[in-house]
C-alpha cells in the first residue's frame, strides 16, 4: 500500500496539475455523437479565473454539434510523449464537463474572444469574422489527475484540492 502524500507533497501536486493545463494550447476533447458513438478530437482554448474553458470551433467539427445535442464532454491534458519516462504512466488530467454555447450578445462572447486572441494572435480575428464558428464554455463538474503508477487523485471542483483514489 502506497503512503498518503502530506499537505506539502498534495499541494506541489496540486501545483503539477495545473502547470500541466497551462502548459497546452490544446486539450483533447471526447464526445458523443448523435448515433451514440464516441469521437476524439483537439480544440485551442483559454481557462477563466473561475476554471472554465472556452473553445471556438466551427459547425464543419463533428464536436461541435455533439456538444450541442448532449451538452456535455470529457477533456484531457496529458503530458507530452517525449517528457515521459513510462509510456504506461503519463501525467494526465482529465475533467468531464457540463458545456453551454455562449451567445454573441453575451458578455462572456467577447471577453473569451478577446482572451482568445491574446493567446493565439490575429487567427482569432480571422475565425471570428466566419458565421460557422461558435464559442463553447466547457465547466468542470469531476477531475481525476494521474501522476504515475498507483498515483490518481480526484479534483475537487469546488477549489482543485486533491484526494488520492484508492481501490475499494
């Protein structure tokens, strides 16, 4: 039985887990399609201060209507394959999400659009001017964070501690 990590070693964690997501311009993004199937794919996104993440696709994406009929999603962080050391324990985050398409009109539109663009450049401006592309807020609603064998804590949503998950 593996020990339980002391407050400092859960907040240098905590601290790992959020320099993962921060280090990604991307996150790979699970949905379910409309015949029920499972498809992966990737989006660019920015994170608020309240933790949500925001992607801008296109109607063309297959994602972007499975977001629309199940309004929910799964998305991963995972560390590069070339800074691994074991293939079969790559740190990863993971967070399944409630999603909702945020409006033109609304506010949180152009704020994200305006952190978009801060984040990817003159792209976004180009993208924005296109009807077929829509702004998505993916909440967080369960988090698991792998760190190794043995290694996966739960993410509580409420302030990103952690908690190791133990077989039962």
């Amino acid at each position: 039985m593996m020990n339980e990590p002391n407050e400092q070693e859960l907040s240098k964690l905590c601290t790992a887990f959020q320099t993962l997501i921060s280090s990604q311009q991307t996150l790979l993004l699970s949905t379910i399609s409309e015949a029920k199937q499972p498809e992966i794919s990737y989006a660019p996104y920015v994170r608020d201060e309240r933790g949500i993440f925001y992607v801008f696709i296109s109607d063309l994406a297959s994602h972007t209507n499975n977001l629309r009929l199940t309004k929910q999603a799964s998305i991963m962080f995972i560390k590069p394959e070339s800074e691994t050391r074991e293939p079969f324990a790559r740190e990863r985050v993971t967070f399944k999400c409630s999603v909702t398409e945020i409006a033109a009109e609304n506010t949180i539109f152009n704020k994200q659009l305006t952190a978009l663009h801060e984040k990817f450049g003159q792209i976004i401006s180009v993208l924005k001017s296109l009807n077929d592309f829509h702004l998505f807020a993916l909440k967080p609603i369960a988090g698991q964070y792998v760190v190794g064998f043995g290694k996966a804590f739960k993410v509580a949503m409420t302030n990103g501690t952690l908690t190791r998950i133990t077989r039962t």
